[in-house]
C-alpha cells in the first residue's frame, strides 16, 4: 500500500497505536486498584464510604468520556494550570490518562461489586465469627473469590477502556485516530484503504483479547 511505503507515515501509524498501548496499560491499572478500592467502599459497613462510591459510580458512569477528558485539560492544566510534565506530549498522555482512569474505574466498582455479590454470604460471616475485621475479610475471603468470577466483565472493560483511549486525541496527543485522520486528508484518494488498516489493527489487537479473556474465565470459574 503506498500510503505506508513512505517510512513517515509507517512511523506514525506505528507510534499512533503505540500511544494507545501506553495509555490503555497505564489506565488500566490505575483504573483496577481504584476500581477495587471503590467496590470494597460500595459494601463498607460505613454509610460515608458507601455513599462516596456510589457517588463516583453514578457521576462517572453517566458523564460523557469526551467531557471527563476536556475538564482535564481545559480544567485542570488550562485553569488550575496542573502540570503531569514538562514535556507538552507526554503532559497530554498524562491528562488523558487521568481521565480515563476515574471514568473506567467507575465500570471496574461495578463488576468487582457484581462479582463479590457471588460468594455466598455465610463465608463472609464465617470470617467475622473467626475475629477478621471486615477489610481483613475482604481481601482474605472475599475478593479473592469475586476476583475469579469478574475476569469476563474486566475483560469487557479493557477492550472498552483501548477503544476508549482515542478520544484522548481530542487534547492534542498524537494517537491512532490522530494519525488516521492526518493520513486521510494527506491521501483522499486512499480512504478507505487507511480506514481499513487501522480498524484492522485494533480488530487484530482487541479480538485475540477477548477471546483471552474467555478462556481465562472459563479456567478459572468458580463451580458451584
């Protein structure tokens, strides 16, 4: 394809995806430990902690991605002038990470939450009867359980949270659909063959992981 002989625009299309790996690993796991953190407040015995994550639940979960990322740049690093590097790109990469952070841990509470509602509620009043506290609880008995029951949805979400990552294009980091679209106009005579090469790659890329993610559950199912 001659739009990709030219080594320019290989390189960009090549780093453009790798930006999106970057973002999707570093969102993923800030996104899973806050995640968790927030699905352990959702069923505290504590009405504060409960109503602080079902707040962030409910607030996240039901406000636009695109509005989460222009707050952290027109927000937080335009107005309140919050500052992640001095380097302008890597700067952006961090705001968007920020931002997809806080909305997918969001979708994170929610399936660890469905998944601790798995395990059987004697085992968690076993572990009380024994003396553990209820964090004790929860990371001895009952996450470890939840965790295996959840391993489809978290799937579902990183396959989201990837798809998710080009809107961090909208802030100015130079991403898979930002080189897409710069290839496009570039090259108007070969749209669709660019269309077709960057939905094939993340088609390349997100397939295989869901089909990991399938297996992995089945393996590690709970059988009840």
């Amino acid at each position: 394809m001659h739009v990709f002989a030219d080594p320019t625009n290989l390189d960009a299309y090549l780093s453009g995806f790798l930006w999106i790996l970057k973002l999707t690993g570093a969102s993923a796991v800030i996104a899973l430990v806050l995640g968790v953190l927030l699905a352990a407040f959702r069923v505290s015995p504590v009405p504060v902690l409960r109503g602080f994550g079902a707040a962030w639940v409910n607030i996240f979960r039901n406000t636009p991605l695109t509005l989460i990322i222009f707050f952290c740049y027109f927000g937080l690093f335009s107005t309140l002038g919050l500052t992640l590097s001095d380097d302008l790109n890597l700067n952006n990469f961090w705001l968007g990470v920020v931002g997809l952070s806080v909305y997918t841990a969001a979708f994170v509470c929610e399936s660890v939450r469905s998944g601790i509602n798995t395990v059987p509620a004697g085992q968690a009043e076993a572990a009380r009867a024994i003396g553990l506290t209820f964090f004790q609880t929860l990371r001895i008995v009952v996450l470890p359980q939840a965790g295996r029951a959840v391993v489809a949805p978290l799937g579902s979400v990183l396959i989201a949270l990837c798809k998710n990552a080009t809107i961090v294009g909208t802030i100015g980091l130079i991403e898979a659909s930002s080189v897409m679209k710069q290839l496009i106009n570039d090259n108007g005579d070969a749209v669709i063959p660019i269309f077709l090469v960057f939905a094939g790659t993340f088609a390349a890329i997100l397939v295989p992981t869901g089909y990991f993610f399938g297996w992995l559950a089945n393996r590690l199912a709970v059988k009840r």
